[in-house]
C-alpha cells in the first residue's frame, strides 16, 4: 500500500507544516480582531454581528466550495483562498490608518472578517480531502492525530501572541504577521508535488448540480448520513461546555483575564494531547468506537463542567474535555476520508463544513441568550447529559457501530 505513496511522511509533514504556519497567522488576527472589538465596544451586539460574519459565510459557502474541491485543483484551491485572505488582510492594513472614524474602522473589521469566512470556507473541504492523497489509509487515523496537536499546539501559542503583539504595537501589527504566514504557508505548498490532477469527466459542469449529487449521495450512504446528524448534534450540544466556559469561569470563578487565559490555555493543551495521544496510539480498532467514545466522554466531561465547585477541579475536567474533542473531531475527518468515495470527498467535508459552523452559530443563538435567564452550570450539566445519552443511542445503532468499509461490502 504504501508503495503507492512515495515519501509520504515527508510530503504529509510539509503540507501540515505549510496549513500550521496559515493557521498561526489567522489565529493571532482572529484572536485580536475580537479583543480589539470587544475592548473597544463593550457591546454584546457588535461581539454578535462579528461572530455571524466569521461563521455565516463560511456556512454558505461551505455548499459549493465541496463542489470546488471535488471538481478542481485542491492544492490550488488552498493557494488562492489563502492568497484572498492575504491581499484582504493587506487591504485592510492599508485603509485603517487613514479611516478616522471608530464605526468605520470596526464596519472594516467586519467586512474583513466576512471575506476571511468566505476563504476559511473554500479552504477547509480541499483541506480535509488532500490528506488521502497523500496518506495510505492505514495511517490516516495517526496522520489526522498528529495534525491535530500541531494545530492544537499552534492555538496554544496564538492568544499569547496575539496578547503580546497587541500589548507592544498595535491591530495593524497583527495584520502584518498574518500577511507574512500567508506568503511563508503559500511558498511551502507550493513546492508540495501532487499527482497531476485529472478533471472529472461524465458530469454536468454545473456547482450546483454537483452539490445537489453530494447531498444525494450523502442521504444514499446510511452509514455518512448518521454520521452528519451525530456530528451536528456534537457540535449543538457542545456549545454550553466548549463556548461558553469564559463566562461561565467569570461568574463562578472571577472573570480575571488571568483566568480566562489560563482556561483558554488549559483547553488547548488538552487538545494538542488528544491529538498526541491518537498519533501514537490510532485510536481503537473501530474508528465509530473512537468517535462514541470522544462524543460521549465529552458530555459526561460538560456535566462535569456544570457540577464543579472548585477552579482547579474545573481546570482538571477541561483537560480532559480538550483530550475528549480531539478524539471526536478527529474520528469524524477520519471517517469522512475513508467511508467517503475520493470522488465525493471535497462534496461530503463541505458539508461537515456546514454543518460545523451552522449548528455552532444555532447553539450560540440559542445558547447565549439562554445562558442569560438559566443557571449556566445547569445548562451545561442539561446539554452534558443530552450529548452522552446521543452517543448511547447512536452505540445501540448496530447498523451505524457495524457498518464496514465500503470495499468491505459487498
């Protein structure tokens, strides 16, 4: 198997290293485009209208940037979108010096961010949909592991960064790095050689003929169906324990932005040993196994969450949890990759793609404003306990625990 993928450890590794060193970039800008809105707003409705334009484009576009990737280059894809985000990013740079008023530097803010949804959203199926290209498929597990924690690592170190560059210069400094990861993440994927890619043929050129085939053959695959439902309802139902432990540390514990980092630190940390843990171990026999048991350890995790009195205790369960996400998050890409025709990969990893940033901005719609007239430890134990018993009923599903490979059957 692995003799029809030459040097892939090192062609994996250079395309990880070119998406880690993007991702650093966009997570410092991310992070301090919403420090700078929040610091300089106070305002719930600007912190609002600034989530809707990082996830709602991303969500839309998600549709037919699966279509894109199934039908075109994914490496170029990836180089465009990245370069979009750049000359965005470089736009932006320019204009806010000479933009006087706040409301207009902050209509900026949102304007960029819009643009970034959108290239995010290009980016992430051709992303997912590279990795079998390069990896044999008994690898995919770890390669996904390993790739986790380098992104995990990264999100570690980008609050930190984003907190020092904002401390010693300025948002536009900010832009400047992001700018700079783009051209160094752009030239190393560059130099990544990829088998000559071959146009599909024998199909309408239409997007959207292309993603109403996807979303047919997603409703023909029992097995891909469920698992989009039970990817959705992780995400719901994760919201209370995953996006909103700031505020529930600020009621509970203090809201010191000592705190705060330290959660957010202990959270990550969590996840880059998840990912650790799955690149040297694999995860179990079954991948389904290692999906209902991530599913599940994460809500048993949020009651958890919800019932701790105790700020290191709290700190302790969040260590886990981020343990807990990475086993799930990386069990479903894994999936993905291997029940998923390579045909109809970039098509279903659009689709997880909608699904993810979908259901997360329904669960901070709903959530949020939730999490305002209920107890929030409450809401998490609720939503905790809702998100084990779904990895129950889906472990009962023997269709869904049992199903076998697609070359397995016939």
């Amino acid at each position: 198997m692995e003799s029809t993928f030459p040097n892939w450890k090192r062609r994996t590794a250079l395309f990880f290293i070119s998406q880690g060193v993007t991702l650093f970039g966009s997570s410092i800008v991310q992070f301090a485009i919403v420090w700078y809105v929040t610091l300089t707003t106070a305002s719930g409705a600007w912190v609002a209208a600034l989530t809707v334009c990082s996830f709602l484009p991303q969500t839309l576009i998600s549709f037919v940037s699966g279509a894109w990737a199934d039908r075109h280059s994914k490496k170029m894809l990836i180089i465009l979108s990245d370069a979009a985000i750049a000359v965005s990013t470089l736009a932006l740079f320019l204009l806010i010096p000479a933009i006087k008023n706040e409301t207009a530097v902050l209509s900026a803010l949102l304007i960029a961010s819009v643009i970034r949804s959108v290239g995010a959203g290009i980016q992430m199926p051709a992303v997912g949909a590279m990795t079998p290209v390069l990896v044999p498929e008994e690898h995919l597990m770890r390669a996904n592991g390993v790739n986790a924690t380098l992104q995990s690592v990264i999100q570690f170190a980008s609050p930190a960064a984003a907190g020092a560059i904002l401390s010693l210069g300025s948002l536009r400094m900010s832009l400047l790095v992001d700018i700079a990861t783009a051209v160094v993440g752009i030239g190393l994927l560059s130099c990544l050689a990829l088998p000559k890619y071959t146009a599909l043929v024998g199909e309408a050129p239409s997007v959207f003929s292309d993603v109403k085939s996807g979303l047919r053959y997603v409703r023909s695959s029992s097995f891909l169906f469920k698992l989009l439902l039970l990817y959705g309802a992780f995400i719901l139902l994760s919201v209370p324990g995953g996006f909103l432990a700031a505020l529930l540390v600020t009621r509970v514990y203090g809201g010191t932005y000592l705190n705060l980092t330290i959660v957010e630190l202990v959270g990550f940390a969590g996840m880059a040993a998840g990912g650790l843990l799955l690149g040297v171990w694999g995860g179990f026999r079954s991948r389904t196994a290692t999906l209902l048991a991530g599913v599940a350890a994460c809500g048993l995790l949020t009651v958890g969450l919800g019932l701790s009195q105790n700020f290191i205790l709290y700190l302790g369960i969040m260590l886990f949890l981020g343990v807990a996400i990475t086993m799930a998050q990386t069990a479903v890409t894994t999936l993905v990759q291997e029940r998923a025709e390579a045909s109809m990969q970039g098509r279903v990893f659009g689709l997880t793609g909608a699904m993810y940033s979908g259901f997360l901005l329904l669960g901070m719609s709903v959530f949020g404003p939730l999490a305002d007239r209920v107890s929030l430890p409450l809401l998490m134990i609720l939503t905790g306990g809702a998100l084990a018993l779904v990895a129950l009923l889906f472990l009962l599903n023997k269709p869904f625990r049992k199903a076998p490979l697609p070359d397995q059957a016939e």
